[in-house]
C-alpha cells in the first residue's frame, strides 16, 4: 500500500497546536518563526501556513510589527465562551440526568472524591478531572450536535484553562462538579442544568477576577 505524506505544514500545525493546547506556549508568548523552523526541522513556509490555520483557529494573533503570538482572550472573548459553555454544558447535564448517566460519568464521583480527602491537594490533576468531566456529560448527553459544537470550541476552552490560576477555585469547582453529578444521577434534569449554569458562571466571575488583576 502506497503511503500517504503528511504535508510538511499539516506536521507544523499539528505539532504547534498541540504545544498550545498543553499549555508549554502561554498566551502572549511570541511565536518566532525561526524558533520553530529550528525546532521541527523545517522549513519557514510551512510554519507559517501553519501559523496561518491557527490565526483561523482563533489560537493566535498576528499584529503588524510585532510578529505573532499564542492569543491573549479579552473580556469579551471570555464572556462568549462562557455563555456558549452554560449552553452546551447545560443541556448536555439535562439530556443526561433524562437519559440516564453511563458507569464512565459515575466513576467521576470516586476520583473527585479522592482529590479532595488527599493530604496534598493536586490542582493540575483536579483541573484535567474537571475538563474531563464536562466532556463526559455531553457523551452521557448522547447528542451528536452538542459533542460537534464543543468540538469547534475546544480549542478557546484549553486557552481559558491555561490562563493564570486560582488554586482556591480549584477544590470549590470539585464539590461542584460532585454536585452536577448527584443531580444528574438523581435524574433530576433541570437540577443538573441550573447546577451547571451556576458553575460555569461562578468559573467565569473567577476567570474575570484573575483577568483583572493581570491587567
């Protein structure tokens, strides 16, 4: 069988987009071309094809003169994504405490559990338990439509995430989610959904409190 070639930007896009969502480029941190060219062993054509896609993308910013960067979210950047959230997130809670939750979703109870009792309180893990719970209740939700509009927003929710940190917010958001899922559990639908707009909006007063200070 013939193989296929991956362009050289496609590995570019990849590669760079991965280092952003993982949080090792910070926003506002400059994307030199000749730093990743060097990097990745390529040419600087296609970085910046790549650096293209992801402006597309809405991961980072070029200003005239300055160069380009992994993108800093504004005020209002941060209270469009939120909203979308509490839209998303909140009908996928309510479609999965009618629908039933799945031995995946559950099993979120135990871990959440764990983090909070242990006698070091581990924030980055806490922070990939959350994340990982919000995808799990638009699986349980087991509506394709929601699954492929968290999809388009993802990219901006791992910017958010990867913004400065509050490490009180982190245990508070736990219980939370602990809370989301009783409700959902319970089949208590629109529980689940209130639960979960309070959430996200109690997230986003936090995230606008950081922004503030930085600023």
């Amino acid at each position: 069988m013939k193989q296929v070639s991956i362009p050289l930007s496609t590995q570019a896009y990849s590669q760079i987009r991965a280092m952003i969502l993982d949080g090792q480029f910070a926003p506002g941190d400059t994307l030199s071309e000749r730093y990743l060219a060097e990097r990745f062993a390529l040419g600087r054509m296609p970085i910046r094809e790549a650096l293209r896609e992801l402006a597309k993308d809405g991961l980072v910013e070029s200003v005239p003169g300055r160069g380009t960067s992994v993108r800093r979210l504004s005020l209002e950047d941060l209270q469009d994504i939120y909203e979308a959230r509490q839209a998303i997130d909140g009908m996928a809670a309510y479609l999965a405490a009618r629908r039933g939750p799945p031995p995946e979703l559950a099993a979120f109870r135990e871990r959440f559990v764990s983090l909070l009792e242990a006698s070091s309180f581990d924030a980055p893990e806490a922070q990939r338990a959350g994340a990982e719970f919000h995808v799990a209740i638009i699986e349980a939700s087991q509506n394709r439509e929601l699954a492929r509009m968290l999809k388009g927003l993802q990219a901006k929710i791992s910017l958010v995430l990867n913004m400065r940190k509050n490490p009180e917010r982190a245990p508070v958001s736990l219980r939370e989610h602990l809370s989301i899922l009783e409700a959902i559990e319970s089949g208590e639908a629109e529980e689940a959904q209130r639960r979960m707009w309070n959430h996200l909006a109690k997230s986003f007063e936090a995230r606008i409190q950081l922004h503030q200070k930085v600023a």
